[in-house]
C-alpha cells in the first residue's frame, strides 16, 4: 500500500490519540514530527517583514525574536534539528510555500493565505495602522478610504491583504517589503503608509516630519502555520502554542527581544 495511504487511513487514529488544544503538549508523538517535518528536519521560515517577530542577529547568527524561539522550542519537543530559511517580506514566505520550501512558518492569519497554509489559534496580536506626513490633513482612520488615495504597502503583508478588500476606492502601491513602503512613501509622496504600529511608532519618532494616525485599521493576529495537506499535526501544534502562551514563554521572548508592547493573544476559544 503506498505510503501516502496508510498514512490518510491512519490519521483518525491519530487525531484521537493527540492532545486536545487545551491540553499541555509536553511529548510530541513520533509521527506528528513526522507529518510535520516529512524531510527529518523542521524547515522554518522566518519573515523579517515584520519585527516585532524576528529581528536579524547584528553578529550574523541565528534570528532573533519570538518566532525563532518557539520554533526552537517546537523543535525541541518534536525531536527535530532545525533550519532557519529567512525572507524579506510576508509575500515571499507564501510564494515559497507554492514550492514546498518550507514546513512551518509564522505568519498574520488571513483567508487568502489560508487557502494553502494551516494556521493555530494566534500567539501575538499586533495592530495596523497608518504613517502620514506632519501636515497631511488626514486625521482619523476612516478617512483613508477615498478615491485616488495612494497608500503604500509591503506586497503580500496582512495589511496588503486586508485592505486590499477593505479600502476598494484607494490606491494600494505595492511595495516589495514593508520598509520599503515608508521608503516610497517618502520618496514618491505618497498619501501613506500602512503597516504595524510599533515600526511606524518608532519611525515617526526619528522623523518629526511624519506622524502615526491614532487608532488601528485591523487587528493582526499573528499565528503558527503548516502547509496544507498536514492537518493530522494540527491538535499538536495548537495544543503547543495555548502552553507557550499561558507558561508565559511568549512574553518574556517578546520582553527578550524588545517588543514589550506587543500584546500576547488571548487563550483560543
């Protein structure tokens, strides 16, 4: 019987005898680390679009953050080695996924991504928002939704994403990574920015010339992701990611990593 069948018929089995998501995910089945990381090593795709997450190391050494700690964790409880494939932009993570480059990621929770990607319940909650010159008149969130408004975005982010179905009227400029959004932003005199508030919290206070529109346009929940087609894993990994929220791990690697002000997501549901 060819392995991609016994493994289809075993997977009630297998569902039944893993952890519930509520439960403690201290062990982790042989063949869960098996569904997860078929090639023997846990692939993990990093995105430094967003830096609340992960952060370079300066000394060129592993990434930084909050999602390199709990894929080193996952790693570990899986008995798995691990490799780190970084990326620049969101984008470019769920382009690889088309490729199978990769066997975990972490990721903002979207529909669109989610027609190839399994996600947990969310670890972080971040919000979006908007960058403007000093002297723009735009003031308030709603107002953003205009026609012939350019805003800027980094291609593929979950800001992209959302508000490419939420601000049909304006203009989205794609840019390739979410730096270089409020770099076109400056350069082509854009209406705005969109992106995470802390980055463009911390932006706007090195140039007075710009300022962050108060209030958020969407939550963005940040979450753990497998590709589709590995579902058996899912009680697992949802289970593993409810205990690094409630053990308080996720808070102190943010604390760790200086993004204190990111909030911890609440227990899922």
């Amino acid at each position: 019987m060819p392995v991609a069948r016994r493994r289809l018929l075993a997977a009630p089995a297998l569902l039944a005898a893993l952890p519930s998501a509520k439960a403690r995910a201290q062990a982790a089945p042989a063949e869960v680390a098996r569904i997860i990381a078929p090639g023997g090593t846990l692939r993990v795709a990093i995105n430094f679009g967003n830096p609340v997450l992960a952060q370079p190391d300066p000394a060129g050494g592993e990434p930084r953050g909050v999602s390199a700690d709990l894929a080193k964790e996952a790693a570990k409880r899986l008995g798995l080695s691990y490799r780190f494939i970084t990326y620049p932009a969101a984008g470019r993570v769920t382009d690889a996924n088309r490729e199978g480059a990769w066997d975990m990621c972490f990721l903002a929770i979207d529909p669109v991504r989610a027609q190839g990607i399994q996600f947990t319940a969310p670890y972080v909650v971040i919000e979006g928002t908007y960058l403007v010159t000093a002297d723009s008149p735009l003031q308030r969130i709603e107002e953003f939704e205009r026609p012939g408004l350019r805003i800027a975005v980094g291609r593929g982010s979950a800001y992209d994403l959302y508000l490419t179905r939420a601000l049909p009227q304006a203009q989205l400029v794609r840019a390739p990574t979410s730096p270089d959004a409020v770099e076109w932003f400056r350069r082509d005199r854009l209406d705005a920015a969109a992106g995470v508030k802390q980055p463009l919290v911390a932006y706007a206070r090195a140039n007075p010339d710009t300022r962050v529109i108060p209030g958020r346009f969407m939550v963005i929940e940040q979450a753990v992701g497998i590709p589709q087609g590995r579902e058996a894993a899912m009680p697992w990994l949802r289970a593993f990611i409810e205990e690094m929220k409630a053990s308080g791990f996720v808070a102190r690697s943010l604390a760790t990593s200086g993004q204190s002000e990111a909030e911890v997501a609440p227990p899922a549901n």
